[in-house]
C-alpha cells in the first residue's frame, strides 16, 4: 500500500439503522444521528453493516439511508459504506451508488449461506471493487456471523488489488490483527470489548457497534493510547465492557438497547429494531436506564 492512509486512523461508530413509528426508514432521523455522532467528534461512520441491520433491508432502503448519511456528513466525516448483499449483482449495485456519493470506502463481508471456496470469494469481492474504481475497499471479517475465516492467503490474494487497504476485523482472536498487519493490510478492530487490546497491537482503529451510545469513552480511550497512557485507557475500556455486558442482560436485542439509551441520554429517537430482531420487553426499561447511569458515570469518572 502506498496510500495515505491516516485519515482512516480513530473511532467509527457502526451506524444503526434509523426507522419511523411505522418501522419505514426514516431519512430525517438519518441525519438526527448522523449530526448527533459528528457533534460527538467521531472520526468517520461506518455505514451499512451488521448494527445497521443491512441483512434486513432492500437495496433502495440502503441507499435511502446512506444518501441521508452523506447529506449531512460529506466532507466532514470519513464515510466507509458497507454493500455486500448475498449475491454479486445487488452489491455492485450499492457499490457504484456509494462511489457516486462519495464516500471514502466501501466494505463487504464474505457471501453467506453457502460455503465458497476462496477463489469465489476473492471475484465476489473484485467483482464488487470494480464497480466502484475511484474508492477504497475494507474487507470486513466476522467469520463468527459470515461463516467462513479470512486467511493470510486469501489476504494477500486480494492485497494485489491496488483499492484494498484493509480488513475491519470482527474475529475475537486479537493474533488476527497482528497477521493482517504483518501481511501489510490497515487493521480496524471489531469487537468492542477489546478496542485497547486492538490498539495495541497495531489497529489504525476501531469500528464498533457501541461505539454510537458511548462514543467519548472510545474517543478517550483511543487519545490515550496515543498517548501512552494506557492504564488509564484500561479503567475505561472496562467500564465500556460493564455497558456492553449490560446492554446484552434484557429480553429485547442489543440494538433495540443501544436506540433506546441514545434517547435516554438526551439523543436522537431513531425508532426501534426490524423484524425478526427483537424490540425492547416492558421490562428492559429498567436496564435502559441502568446502562444510560453507568455510562454518565463512566463520562465524570
């Protein structure tokens, strides 16, 4: 890679998906949160993946949500845009309609469901590269959901594409992002529970499915790694753990949870999960607001 590649280095927060009362993708609330995390002074958004509930969605409700995105951030956030549908003709689709709103890269994960070799999953994703020339391309593993692992040698079968700059890395293993390193790929890491860990062992970043309800905590944490201070990035990073524990404890999904503590705390509404996502029980009201005083609490601390 002979790119600059810095202005991909800090804090993405997954976008959520933002629905109406009426469970239609809303493009006002769209932009609510887009403003609401650009005011947080998050780096850039990662658009379009699993926290936005992609895999539940149609092509045009896809791009109705990243064109509201980039309504409001183009030019003032780093917009990497996840396209990748269960078939190649659906994702260049999203592919080209990103690169023409301009967004900075574009990611996919593997196809699922069926399990294809490695040659087929490299065309997929030059097949879905080549739609949009002019942008970047992140591979996005999470063999966890996807079903299938990236390997050193799939890696570098796909570093020979000059738009590959890197792999957003959702495995649990922290190793991982030391071979995807070593191989010369930029590393953002996943899981949320191990940003600092991700950090430290060579992430230009962190992309997050939390990071939207808490994002002063990851901005912190990722400012004091930089600046050596790691034991007090630990203190952090184990209070964004405690939430995340919390945030999983109710009957509704975590998702459902993060919207609902984003309002508490003073934030946008964005409305509720799609089915078959579970919403929030009567009973989780009570974790919500649970998970808003921690993270209050987090923020003095």
């Amino acid at each position: 890679m002979n790119k600059n590649l810095t202005k991909y280095q800090g804090i993405f927060p997954a976008f959520y998906a933002c629905y109406d009362e009426a469970g239609a993708v809303s493009p006002e609330r769209v932009r609510a949160l887009t403003q609401y995390l650009m005011d947080k002074g998050v780096t850039g958004l990662y658009v379009g993946g699993s926290s936005g509930e992609c895999i539940y969605q149609s092509v045009a409700e896809r791009k109705l949500l990243l064109e509201n995105v980039m309504a409001v951030a183009r030019g003032k956030l780093v917009i990497i845009a996840h396209v990748a549908c269960n078939n190649t003709a659906d994702s260049r689709e999203l592919a080209a309609h990103a690169e023409s709103l301009g967004v900075d890269a574009i990611a996919a994960i593997p196809p699922i469901y069926f399990h294809l070799p490695p040659a087929a999953i490299a065309k997929y994703w030059n097949d879905i590269s080549d739609a949009a020339p002019a942008t970047d391309f992140v591979i996005y593993n999470i063999p966890q959901l996807a079903g299938v692992s990236l390997t050193s040698a799939l890696l570098r079968e796909m570093l020979k594409n000059p738009r590959v700059i890197g792999v957003k890395n959702s495995s649990m293993p922290v190793q991982d992002i030391e071979m995807w390193r070593d191989e010369g790929a930029l590393v953002f890491n996943g899981p949320d529970e191990q940003l600092l860990a991700g950090l430290a062992s060579g992430a230009a970043g962190g992309i997050g499915g939390t990071y939207g309800v808490m994002p002063e905590l990851y901005l912190k944490i990722f400012s004091l790694v930089q600046e050596g201070r790691i034991p007090e990035a630990r203190k952090i990073q184990d209070a964004c753990c405690q939430v995340i524990y919390k945030l999983c404890s109710g009957q509704g999904n975590m998702y459902a949870m993060i919207k609902a503590v984003i309002k508490e705390m003073g934030g946008p509404d964005i409305g509720s999960v799609r089915a078959p996502l579970t919403p929030l029980a009567p009973e989780d009201g009570v974790i919500v607001k649970e998970c808003a005083t921690m993270i209050r609490a987090a923020l003095k601390a």
